[in-house]
C-alpha cells in the first residue's frame, strides 16, 4: 500500500526530468537489483520544498545495483560504460555502482573497512545520514517501488539525521556543511555524543 508521504516523494523526485528519464532508461540496463538514489531524490526534494528548480544543487545521480557473481572491477566497469552511453545526452552525471564490490575499495577511499553488503538496499541502509537512505526502482509492469527505511518524515521537514549504522561523523559533516550552503533551510542535527 502506498502512503501519502511515499505517493508525494514520487510525485516530486519524478518532476525532475533527469529522475523521471533515468527510470524510464534503466530497465534497459537488465541489471540485477537496481535503484536510484541518494542525493538526486532527497535533493529533488529539497528543491520542491525550497521552489527551486528540481535539478538545483544536485552534483550527480547515484545509481546502484548488486551483482556478487562477478566482483571485478572490468565486470563493473562494463556497466558502468554502457550506462554512461545510455544516459548520455541527459546533461548529468549518473554515478554507477556494483553495491556488491564496494567493500573492496571502501577502506582506501574513506579510511575505514565495512563489511560487503548483502542487497542494493542494505547498501542504502549505510547512508551516513538516515535523510539519505531512498531509493526507487520499478518492477516487472513499470511501477514505481520505493525503499525508504526510515520514512519521509524528515525529509519534508528539512531535517538532516546522523545514521547510527555509520560511525563517520566527518564525512556527515563535511556532507552536511556541503548541504547547507546549498540549502541553507535544513535543519542539520548534530553527531551524538554517543551513538545507539
């Protein structure tokens, strides 16, 4: 069943044209456990919330998928290089993930190990901020399917979460400091003293 909060994300994230073409084009891809996400859904939102135009602010489109039976980096960047033909002539960056291999190059690009993930959505789920964690997809018929683990709430009220499951509180800041100055509405809250 869909929520009205979830009916109006989609409402929203797809009046960004490149939202709404991205997810037109993917199923083409035929890649296992796709999703877009991050910043070009909840940035499409702040946007709306700040009347803006939808693409403001927004550095590139995170686009994630799993696929564990193949970890090497020729194998993702296989994707990666049809992706970029496909999306092309949209004007904007579409960042092209496998969730599956990201445990392999993590510790040397942020400073700490994690373990692999299990799904595209577990992925989603270590967002540093819990405003982060969206991602929607399409099924088998070309609906909409939406995860958002810890719900809109936040996201229409402008505030910014620090993710327990993440203990990086610099890249949070760094990220919300970013944010900020592109939307300076938001409510960012600080890093507990003491994570749950």
């Amino acid at each position: 069943m869909t929520t009205v909060h979830e009916a109006e994300f989609v409402s929203v994230v797809r009046s960004n044209p490149a939202v709404a073409e991205i997810l037109r084009r993917a199923p083409q891809l035929g890649l296992p456990g796709w999703y877009l996400t991050a910043g070009g859904l909840f940035q499409t939102v702040w946007n709306h919330l700040a009347d803006r135009d939808p693409q403001a602010g927004i550095r590139d489109y995170d686009f994630f998928y799993f696929d564990d039976s193949d970890l090497s980096y020729d194998a993702e960047n296989e994707v990666i290089e049809s992706a970029a033909s496909l999306f092309a002539d949209l004007g904007v960056d579409v960042e092209v993930r496998n969730e599956a291999r990201v445990h392999l190059w993590y510790e040397q690009h942020f400073g700490s190990r994690i373990a692999p993930f299990h799904s595209t959505e577990d992925a989603i789920d270590h967002f540093v901020s819990t405003t982060c964690c969206f991602g929607i997809t399409t099924d088998a018929d070309g609906e909409d399917v939406v995860y958002a683990p810890h719900g809109f709430e936040d996201l229409f009220a402008g505030i910014v979460r620090p993710n327990p499951r993440v203990p990086m509180q610099h890249v949070y800041e760094a990220k919300a400091a970013r944010w900020t100055t592109e939307w300076p509405s938001l409510t960012v809250l600080p890093w507990p003293a003491e994570l749950p």
